[in-house]
C-alpha cells in the first residue's frame, strides 16, 4: 500500500475536468484507489466520493492505492492531482 | 367521437401532415416505499444490477444516434450520465442501504440519487451544477427499468406518427425518425428549440408552443398538423382529412414535377450563370442540398454546434464538423458563417430587454476573442479543403470588420508559426444584414472578398418589426421597398468593388424575388434545399435584358403590395401555371 500526502496544485482545483480525468484513470489501475481529506475517505473511482471533498486549490489530500500495481497508479493519479499532467 | 378543434401554435418548420398521433411523454415515476424479507434482499440488489445494465446500453444508444447524425463527439455530454449511472459510491451505497434497511431498490436508488443531486446543487462549481439535470436523467432511466415501465421513445414511433408532446428534450429531439415521424404538435417550444430545428432539417411539419392540449388527445387518434397556416387540428371531421390528404397529393405532385428541374443548370435563357445554392444547418441536410440540384453550400449556420451540446464546441469538435463538411461539398464551396446567437447562450444567462438589439453574433466574438479564435482556428484548419469562405455577421460598423481581420489575421499567423496548413487564399465575407451595413457598402467593400445580404434581418433591422410578433407581423415584408433600395444599394457597392454579391434569406427562395435580384444584378442565390429547383424553373425563363427592365420599374413602386402584384403579373406572364408551383 502506497500512503502520500498530497498537495492540490490544479488551478480550479479537483474540479470537473481534472475529477473525471482522474475517475477514468483510476478505473484502469486493478488497485484500489482512495482519497481522504480533512478525515473523509472516498472511493477515488468515484465521480461522487471525489466531488464531496470539494477539494480547491492548495487543499491537502491523502491518496492512498493498494494492490498489484499501486505504484503504477500512484504515480500516475499524483500528476493529475498536481496538475502536471 | 370528440369535436373537432383546431389549436394555434408557432409554425416552426413549414408543410402539411395528416397522421396518427404518437404521444410523447415523459412520465414521472412513482417511488413506493416496502419492506423486503431478508431472504430476498438479494434480489433486490441483481434487479438494480440489471437496470443499471439496460440503461448504460441505452444510453450508448442514444450517444452513437447523436454522433452519428449530427456530429461526431456531440453525444459526448451522455458520457456524464453514463459515468454517473456507474458511479461506484452510489452503486456500493444503493447495495449497502438495501441490506442495512431491509427496503426495495427503487425507494433506496432514488433516496440515494436525490441525495447526490442535492450535494452537486450545493457546488460552487458550474460544471457540477449543471449535472444535476444529468443525475436526474438517469435516475429516471434506471427507475423505469426498474419499475419495468417502457421509456417511451420517439424511436417507437409507428410510421405515419405524428408526434404529440407537452416537450421534447434535446437528446430526444435528435432521435426523430423522418421515416415514420410526418409531423410533430407541442405545448413548448419556439422557432429555435433543438424539436424545431430538427424538424426543419428533416423537412417534418411541425408546430410548436401549442399550449395544454394533449390531455385531450389518445394515442392513435387523426389529428393534422399545418405548418403554412400554423394550426394543428385534433379529431378532425371527415371532410377536413380529405381535404388535407388532397392538398398532401397536389404538394407531392408538384414536388416530383420539379424533381427534373433539379438536374438543370442554374442560368437564365440568355446563358448568364447565377449559383443556386443551400442554407443549411446540419451535416445530415447536404444530402437535401445534393437531392435540390444546389450548387454548393451559400451559408452553413454553425449554431446548432453550440446549441446540440453543453457549452461550446471544442475545436477538435468543430474541425471534425467542417472538414467532413468541405469534403462532402467538394470541389463546390462551402460557406461557413461564425457565431450568430445571443451571448446568453454560452456566457451567461442574463436576460436581455431586447436580444435582437443587444450582445449578440459578432459583438459576442469580439468581446470574447478567444472563444472566436477557436471557432475561425477550426474553420481555417478545415480550409485545406481548398472549398471553404468564411462569413462574419451582424456587422454594423467599419471598425468591427477592422478588428474581425485583425484577429482572422492572427489565427493565421499562429497557424503558420505552428506549422498548421490552411488555405491562405480563403476568401473572407460579410454578412450584409443591417442597414447600417447596406449604406456602408462602398467603404465595406473593399475590405472584405463578398457580401451576403441576410434579407431576414436586413428587412427586420429596416422596417424595425419583429416578425415573431402576431400584432406586427404583418408588417414584415421583404418586398418593402426600403429593404429593395438596400439590397440594391449593396449590389451596387458590390460591384464597384470587384467583389460578388450573394443573398441568402427567405428572398432568395422566392420565385417573385428572382427576376428582381439576377436585374439588381445578384451574382449566388441561397436558399433552403427544397425551393432549389423551383428557382432554376424561374430563372431559366429569364432573360438579363428583361430582368433589368423589371427590376428598373419594380424600385419606382410605394408599398410592397404594388412591388408584389407587378412582380406576379410578370412571373406570370413569363411562365405560365406558376402559381400552382408557388403554394
């Protein structure tokens, strides 16, 4: 299991484009893939989890992936949730 | 047998249908609420499986139908819906609560959507907003899977289905079977709602804005739809079906005695070449243009491309569009005219005291210039086609033609910095729909390849009448002679330029128009498809020498009626059984 704090960094926050982008992209990893903020989880494959956490720019979330290609996915949902990708 | 009515509406697309109404509803289902034994909360949760199933199959149903017919990527905005109808956290959170309440899955799926559509109201963010017509959408869906209620489509539609709703929806509206769908009757809905347009484009005879009336309508009842008078009659008596079926008959008949006509070529009897070609608005409606004869497209309204979906186009999107588009019409051109809607349609949904005056068409582009860069970015790309003029409207100033070329000349710059071919030789148009515009033409001229004149507006803008206002209406006509001295005007200024001068309104499809505009000079006629092959009929009658005689004394008349029946005596005279050609 891969465990990281993680700084928001996209401009409009984990909003619309970035959040589906990240739904998608989550969707393909086998791992399952899991947000928390302010003491909240979601299920990151989720549109819905994802859009009750409000996360703005500059909010700190935990991204959290567990299985056989956590590190995989980990790197891959970090650039989005940076707004790098 | 109920009395025979006949309810007024707004006539949104033209011609006449007798048929059976197909009703079209969108019923509200009603959520129960029951306890379920513990036993069977299994089946509870495989019945919610396979609902979520049959809607996704719906759903990309539905998308394919839209891509395909009016644009590739336009079913897109369904992808929300179907990601929201997967959603993970409500289907996990629908499953638990079954168990965990021990209740049916209808009262727990539709707790649970109303819950989330709740959350997406509350965002501060528009895009999430805005899905929450979405959420719902497809709550309902999956609902009347549930509840085993058949989603009636207007895909059922048995042929010779006239369609009958209080509404259609947008994603619906493109579904329309021209096949099997003859006519369309609602309660809402106005000249530009997507039902609207689609009827226009296939050609179906509708009429919209009706107001309650199909609570007393029942599936399958005789019912007509008269888009020349604006009138759709319910439980019409015997003798108004016949002479409905009759009018039908006689408007065929015309209809295959023009179809020879479309093969003609457009010039007058004295061999000079006028191009006849379409208005369209749809991808679909080039076969139309092709069917009439028209010789290239005079005016594609990109409108519907921002209307069809969610916000605005995206280049990719528009490009695909216009490229398919130039390679279809190819080697004819292809006008493509930029965005001509109110700026509330994709900024914001202020509310203007007068539209038609206010921040519309290029005003909007050049306010907002990087939505208008993407738009003649798009266009420009698909120029390679080497068949592809781009047309400005609502000009009404020097300055606004000024900055228009100055951005059209940048995107150009950009592109060639990238390395993007275009046509750099794409001739470049106005619209000459104002009068401030139709007097400006000697100082315009210059600066643009042509003009269109927009008759429509320029006679609205003239006159200063809405048309859609039953109490004036009768005052709009194109025959006034104030909009005459301006078409002449521009021509003119046209001409003195060296560049053509085209005319794409309703004008143009008129076969009294024709020998007054080929003697002001007119070089394109564009029209919509079906009244192409009734223009080369005129126009082959012609003669230049006669037309310019005619178009000489038609300017000394004082009203439009005097302009009209010296226009009829002569069309007439020239080409007798007109008339029954003109209905």
């Amino acid at each position: 299991m891969i465990k990281e704090t993680i700084t928001i960094l996209n401009e409009n926050g984990l909003h619309a484009l970035p959040a589906s982008r990240f739904v998608k992209l989550a969707e393909k990893f086998k791992s399952r893939v899991e947000l928390i903020k302010d003491g909240v989880k979601v299920n990151g494959k989720s549109i819905m989890g994802i859009l009750t956490l409000a996360c703005e720019k500059g909010a700190k979330v935990i991204l959290v992936c567990n299985g056989e290609d956590e590190k995989e996915a980990f790197n891959a949902l970090r650039q989005i949730l940076e707004g790098q990708d | 047998m109920p009395k025979e009515k006949i309810l007024h509406g707004v006539p949104a697309s033209k011609g006449v249908a007798v048929g059976k109404a197909f009703i079209y509803e969108i019923k509200k289902t009603e959520i129960f609420q029951t306890p379920i034994l513990s036993v069977y909360l299994k089946d509870e949760v495989s019945r919610f499986e396979k609902a979520v199933e049959k809607t996704r199959e719906e759903l990309k149903k539905i998308k394919e139908q839209i891509n395909r017919e009016i644009g590739e990527d336009f079913g897109q905005f369904l992808n929300a819906q179907i990601m929201m109808l997967e959603d993970e956290t409500i289907i996990e959170s629908v499953k638990q609560r079954i168990f965990n309440e021990k209740k049916n899955v209808e009262y727990i799926y539709n707790e649970v959507i109303s819950e989330y559509a709740k959350k997406l109201g509350e965002s501060k963010n528009a895009y999430f907003k805005e899905r929450v017509v979405d959420i719902y959408d497809v709550g309902e869906r999956v609902l009347k899977n549930l509840l085993g209620v058949s989603h009636t489509s207007v895909l059922e539609a048995p042929p010779g289905s006239i369609i009958v709703a209080r509404d259609i929806p947008p994603s619906e509206a493109t579904l329309i079977n021209p096949k099997n769908v003859v006519g369309i009757a609602m309660e809402l809905g106005g000249r530009t709602s997507h039902t609207a347009i689609t009827a226009r484009a296939f050609e179906i005879p509708a009429i919209l804005g009706i107001g309650e009336f199909i609570n007393k309508v029942q599936n399958g009842d005789d019912i007509i739809v008269d888009g020349e008078r604006g009138i759709v009659i319910i439980h019409p008596g015997s003798g108004r079906i016949s002479f409905y079926e009759e009018q039908k008959k006689k408007t065929q008949q015309i209809a295959k005695a023009l179809l020879p006509a479309c093969e003609l070529s457009p010039e007058t009897r004295d061999g000079k070449r006028i191009d006849i070609s379409a208005n369209i608005e749809f991808f679909a409606e080039v076969d139309h243009a092709v069917k009439y004869g028209a010789v290239g497209i005079g005016l594609f309204r990109t409108e519907f491309l921002y209307l069809a979906r969610r916000g605005s186009p995206s280049e990719e999107e528009q490009f695909k569009v216009y490229n398919a588009l130039a390679k279809k019409v190819r080697p004819h051109p292809v006008i493509i005219r930029t965005y001509d809607l109110g700026g509330d349609k994709i900024f914001s949904d202020y509310h203007e005291a007068n539209p038609f005056l206010g921040w519309r068409a290029i005003r909007v582009c050049l306010q907002e210039t990087d939505f208008f860069k993407t738009q003649i970015r798009a266009i420009l790309r698909a120029s390679v086609n080497k068949n592809i003029k781009i047309m400005f409207p609502m000009i009404s100033t020097y300055e606004e033609i000024k900055r228009v070329k100055l951005i059209f000349n940048e995107v150009k710059q950009e592109l060639k910095s990238k390395k993007i071919e275009f046509d750099d030789s794409i001739q470049l148009g106005i619209m000459v729909e104002t009068p401030s515009a139709a007097l400006m033409g000697p100082l315009l001229a210059p600066e643009v390849d042509f003009f269109s004149i927009g008759s429509n507006d320029l006679t609205q803008y003239t006159l200063a009448v809405d048309r859609g206002n039953e109490r004036i209406s009768q005052l709009f006509d194109h025959f006034h002679p104030a909009v005459l001295k301006l078409i002449k005007e521009t021509i003119t200024a046209g001409h003195n330029g060296n560049i053509w001068v085209g005319l794409c309104g309703e004008l143009a499809g008129d076969p009294l128009a024709i020998p007054l505009l080929v003697g002001l000079g007119i070089d394109e006629l564009s029209m919509s498809p079906s009244s192409i092959p009734k223009a080369k009929l005129v126009l082959r009658t012609l003669t230049i020498a006669h037309c310019q005689e005619i178009a000489q004394e038609t300017l000394n008349f004082r009203t439009a009626l005097e302009v009209k029946k010296f226009l009829n005596r002569v069309v007439r005279k020239k080409f007798p059984g007109i008339e029954d050609l003109m209905k």
